[in-house]
C-alpha cells in the first residue's frame, strides 16, 4: 500500500443517516445467522468476502455485488469502494460503485476520491528519496513520483475522465460542489473548472466554491446573517450574527455570545442559549461520506457553564448539564466519564447514569452515534451494550463492527476463526431502523442460513 507524502487517507464511506427512537426505547439484537470469511466494507453494508481466486462484495442478504477478483484492501469514500487488483503491485487501484461498476479502471496508484462527484487517478512511477510524492506504507524505503493525473466526473452512476493531467499541472485538488479546484504545480495558480472540464474561474483559493455551487449561502443585513438558497430566495432572514458552515442537516449559530443550531430549513433547532453545541464523530455515514453528526437518535449534545448535557428534538432538557465538558466524552447519544475514584459513568442522553463495572476497556463503536459501545475483559474477549449499560452480547468475541447505517452488527467468534454472527438491532416499539433495514431481514436471515 502506498501513501501521499505527509498524507494520511481515511477509509470512510458513506450511507444512511440515523433516526430518532423514544426515550427510554428497548434494544436488542436479532440473530441473522452465521457468515464465514466476511467483514463489513468500513462505513457501508457491503461484505467484503473472501473466494479462491481473491476477494468480492455481497449484500447482507447474501446477493454477490461483484466477483471474487479483487484484492483485500477494500474502503469506501463518498460512496464508492476503493479497490485493488488480486495481485496487487504499483498501479492496480481502482474505483466501483455500491453496484459494483466499475468506475476507474484498476490502473492508478492512488483513487482520491475527492467527493461524489469527483475523482482523481493518480499513476505513479518509482522514483528516490530525492524527490518524491509517495512512499511506500510497508517501510521498504520505496518512493513514487506522478507521472499522470486523470480527473473523472461522476454523474447517474456513471464516471467520465475529463482530462490527463501531467505532474507539473497537478499540485492539489479539491471538490467545490458541481465544480474541481485544481492547483497547477509550474504556477501555484488555482483554476475552477465544471463538469465538462472548461475553466470558468483562475487566481482563486484551493477551497473556495462558487455561488451558483452552494446549496445554501449566507448573507448580511443590518449586522446580522441570514441563510438563502442558491436562487436567493431568502429560507432564513438576519437573524443570528454568524451562521457556521452546515454539517450535514444542521449548522452552528450564534447570538455573538451564545450557541444554538438551526437546520437546512431555517428552523431554529436549538436557540443560541449554549456554550456550545457538540457534534459525534459516531453517527451513521451521510451522503457526503462524513461520520459527523448533531442529531444522535433524536439528541443533541450542549454545554451550559462548562458542564455537558442533552436536550431532545423538541428543544426539552433531557439531561442537566452537571458533568465537566472537558472531563466527559461524548459520542452522540451519550458519554463516558471517568471519576476520581477511576470509576467509568455511563452517561445516556435521557439522563440515565450507569456505573460500568467488570469491563478492562470500553469503547464507542463506530457508526453507533453513542448508543452502543464494544466492552472487552481482562482476557481480551469482547462483547457490545447499549447506552443504558445493558449488555447486548456477553463477551465472547475477538471484535465488533457496526454497518455503515448503525443497523447491524457483525461479531466475529473467538472459537472458529474466520466465522461471524450477524445481528439487526431492533428497537422496541420504534420504527428507528434505517429504510429497508426490516425488508432486508428474512432474505438475511435465509442467506446466513444458507
């Protein structure tokens, strides 16, 4: 595996945003079955599984999305899975859909993928510790120079490479909505180009996105700013003296002195009373490929004096603020504190308190938005509980995954290598599961059977 200079790449990826379930809601698993030489595809539902002549991808209810050809490696970012030629070697990456279409040919050696509508084929050739723009993961002392940049647009399901790029017209790039920014390495010079590859903008910032791109822009009046759409219909008038940048559904304002969050509709969500409002890095992966989120199964995470708390989607303080912001970790739908007597808290966004006890380690799972956390013991068996501390599976396993939409889970056995259950999570009394999520079950459960 290779990697930009002074650049580490996140394997992320993206799917369904989490819903909001009542207080107080039952959790438990339901059994999908056993799977064998199967793990999840990071930040999606896909399974990555393993064949006689390498590796493939399926849906939960067993359905093949490829063939068995690929390499191990498989991530996904904005959508679109990241994969390798069997044999591996310098230029054999390549890019698919949730399809499995093949989007860019397995010739690059490195897919940046920079949102879902835009992608880089970088093709690399060796090169000396000189002058290098890659080097190798594996600490081989192997370095790689860009010989050829491609930049695809993707659209409908469909990737077209708009140009062929040599390394001294590529420097860095970056998506700017239905638009590329591209840094001409010979210059330093910024261009923007649309889809059909014509420059329409030079002489501007890396990061900088046109008006007619954003889906929603800010604007000033009287000292205060409003939000309004692309067309300049105005969703929000002044109101607040800054509206932050939107992450995903919501976004950040303020009076000047407090915080509140409003959303995509100019509603208020919260009212700029708070120190600040917190968002997860745990939620379930969103369109634009981000595991950030406000809205954690129906809560949100403030601070009031430096002490954390939780109100609903109704604006109704769920949990008091009474714990150190500083000394509390929150993961969405609630936080772990640890006291002075080294005790862990549980803390639930409802407001339920738990002390944690017989666990050596307890962590927030990926995608879960706080509601569930893998706990290990002293002998490194691990298990999965809720927010409530409830345990959901005893530990008696080597791992636990969740998919990319928070609905399934993925525990590998400890006694029959390679071997996996596959759970749904199911809410009591809620409709909480992601669409399609109770459709896909009985074809699931045959599948795992078979």
């Amino acid at each position: 595996m290779i990697r930009k200079k002074g650049v580490v790449a996140a394997a992320v990826g993206a799917v369904l945003a989490c819903m909001p379930i009542t207080a107080m809601a039952d959790v438990s698993l339901e059994s999908l079955g056993t799977l064998e030489d199967t793990e999840w595809v990071s930040g999606t539902n896909l399974l990555r599984t393993e064949g006689s002549d390498g590796y493939g991808l399926q849906t939960i209810d067993g359905t093949a999305v490829t063939e068995q050809i690929y390499g191990m490696s498989m991530y996904c970012e904005n959508g679109y899975i990241t994969v390798y030629t069997a044999e591996g070697g310098l230029n054999s990456e390549g890019l698919l859909s949730q399809e499995g279409k093949e989007l860019m040919p397995l010739q690059y050696g490195d897919v940046d993928v920079l949102s879902d509508s835009w992608a880089l084929g970088l093709v690399l050739a060796e090169a000396t510790a000189d002058q290098y723009d890659y080097t190798s993961l594996w600490g081989d002392e192997a370095y790689y120079l860009i010989q050829t940049v491609d930049v695809y647009h993707i659209a409908d399901g469909e990737a077209a490479c708009l140009a062929s790029l040599s390394r001294d017209q590529y420097m860095d790039a970056s998506a700017a909505g239905k638009y590329i920014n591209i840094q001409d390495r010979s210059t330093s010079t910024v261009s923007t180009y649309d889809a059909e590859f014509n420059q329409v903008a030079t002489d501007v910032s890396l990061y900088d996105v046109p008006e007619d791109a954003k889906e929603l822009t800010t604007f000033r009046d009287n000292g205060q700013t409003g939000l309004m759409d692309a067309e300049g219909n105005v969703i929000m008038e002044a109101s607040f003296y800054t509206i932050y940048d939107f992450n995903g559904d919501y976004a950040r304002v303020s009076d000047g002195e407090k915080t509140g969050l409003i959303d995509k509709q100019g509603n208020v969500i919260l009212p700029a009373e708070y120190d600040d409002v917190d968002s997860s890095y745990y939620a379930p992966m969103n369109e634009e490929g981000d595991t950030v989120g406000y809205n954690c199964y129906g809560y949100f995470a403030v601070e009031k004096d430096g002490k954390l708390g939780y109100v609903d989607e109704s604006g109704a303080v769920t949990c008091e603020p009474k714990y150190s912001a500083d000394a509390a970790d929150n993961y969405g739908a609630s936080a772990t504190i640890v006291d002075l007597e080294g005790n862990t808290i549980l803390l639930a966004a409802d407001g339920t308190e738990n002390v944690l006890e017989g666990y050596d380690s307890i962590y927030a799972l990926n995608y879960g938005s706080g509601m569930f956390y893998q706990v290990r013991d002293e002998d490194y068996n691990c298990g999965m509980i809720d927010w409530h501390g409830n345990v959901l599976l005893p530990c008696e396993y080597s791992g636990i995954e969740l998919s990319g939409d928070g609905n399934y889970v993925l525990a590998e056995s400890r006694e029959n290598y390679g071997s996996s259950e596959l759970y749904q999570i199911v809410f009591s009394g809620t409709d909480v599961a992601a669409d399609g999520a109770e459709a896909d079950t009985e074809a699931a459960t045959e599948a795992a059977a078979e």
